[in-house]
C-alpha cells in the first residue's frame, strides 16, 4: 500500500514542470502587462470613439468598466 502511495507523490512532481516555466513567467508576464492595459485600452477607447450613438456609449462604457475594473 505504502508503495501505491509513494507513486501518487511521484506523479504530483511531475507536473512540477509548472515551477520551471516560473522562471519564464517573469518575462512573459511582462509582456502581457504592457500588452495587456495598452489592447484593453485600445479597444474600448476605439470602440467607443467609433460608435458614436450615445446610446452604444452608455451601454459599451459600462461594458468597458466591467472588464476593466475586473
């Protein structure tokens, strides 16, 4: 039994990968980050400009503020 146990353990280092990419994360996060707030940012200001009915404003404002505050 002990044995069947001890592979349970085994398998969870297996994922242990997920720490290696860690390392790689750093730099990717970096990237999303920019990349992140710059595409949010975009898009809404775009969308927004370009709907122009005041209408589509109100409801793609609180739209945009949604996902943005999430």
């Amino acid at each position: 039994m002990a044995g069947g146990r001890k592979r349970t353990r085994q398998k969870s280092p297996s994922p242990s990968p997920s720490p290696s990419p860690s390392p790689s994360q750093p730099p990717d996060s970096n990237l999303d980050l920019p990349t992140e707030p710059s595409d949010t940012r975009t898009q809404p200001a775009g969308s927004v400009d370009e709907t122009g009915p005041s209408e589509l404003n109100d409801d793609e404002q609180l739209r945009c503020i949604a996902p943005t505050k999430g």
